[in-house]
C-alpha cells in the first residue's frame, strides 16, 4: 500500500543571501521526513539588475537599428507615445506579478514596485545609450524627438529585460 504525502505549512527563510520558500513534507503520519526549497525571487539584487540590461539589449540591439522606429518617434504625438509607456509598465507588472509576487505579494509591494520601475529605467537607459551611439537621438537639437525616440524603442527592450529577469 501506497503512503499519502502531506505538505505541512510553508515559510520564508534567507539562505546563503536569498529568499527561499521552505516547504517540510510529512508522511501520513505527520512525521516531516522531507523540505523543499524554492528560491523566490521577491528582491531586486544587482544580479536581478545585470540581467535585465542583458535581456534589455537584446532586443533594443536590432531595434533601434531600424528607421521605422526612428520616423516613429518623428511622427507620434506625444499622447501616443505616452501610452506606449504607459502600456510598457502595465505589461511589466502584469508580467513580473505572475511571475514572481502571485503568491507573496503581501509584505513584499516595495520590492514589486521596485523591480518594475527598476526594470523599465534600466530598459530607457539601455535604449538611451544605443540611440545615442548610433547618433539617433539629438539631444540639446530636439530632446522631444530623443525622449520619444527613447520610449518607443524601450517598449520591446523592457519586454526582454523583464522576461530575461526570470532567469534563475
């Protein structure tokens, strides 16, 4: 006959630096004969930060090399833009709570809002780099046209930054 394994409560606890949820697994008889751990990803550590503007370059990278995304940024009105942004961080929070704070959102909403702010200023400042090596974004001639040019091409950076963020 087959014994039924029971999973008791869970917790959080720091090992070696990170957080981890610890989960004691009992036999039928109540016994804890077992712990898992899961490493959760609930603080933004420089490690978090790196890949991130990895995963930001990745797609920013071929992007901002396209005159599509140039002539864009010359001809959206700013309202379009400004939804674009607003819809890049709509999508990072859906993304990153799913991802990570589903579960234990509660007592970790700084670190959510950090990751998500974090994760998109580093994906503008990546973007704001590329474009400005590549000399497409004429700072002190037109900084409107830089900024847009910046965030419509952040959009697609930001979505790569975020999921390379998953990477454990």
């Amino acid at each position: 006959m087959e014994q039924k394994v029971e999973i008791k409560e869970t917790t959080i606890k720091r090992i070696g630096g990170y957080l981890h949820r610890v989960v004691p697994i009992a036999d039928k008889s109540g016994e804890i004969i077992s712990y898992a751990l899961k490493p959760l990803m609930l603080e933004f550590k420089p490690r978090d930060i790196m890949q991130v503007i990895i995963g930001s370059a990745l797609l920013a990278i071929p992007v901002s090399l396209t005159e599509e995304a140039w002539n864009l940024g010359e001809t959206l009105p700013i309202s379009n833009v400004s939804m674009i942004a607003a819809i890049s961080l709509v999508l990072i929070s859906v993304f990153v709570y799913f991802n990570f704070y589903k579960v234990t959102l509660k007592g970790y909403v700084t670190d959510f809002i950090k990751r998500i702010i974090g994760t998109y200023i580093i994906s503008l400042l990546v973007v704001a780099l590329i474009l400005t090596l590549i000399d497409k974004c004429p700072w002190r001639i037109d900084n409107l046209l830089a900024i847009k040019r910046i965030i419509i091409v952040a959009f697609p950076a930001a979505m790569s930054g975020t999921l390379s963020d998953t990477i454990k």
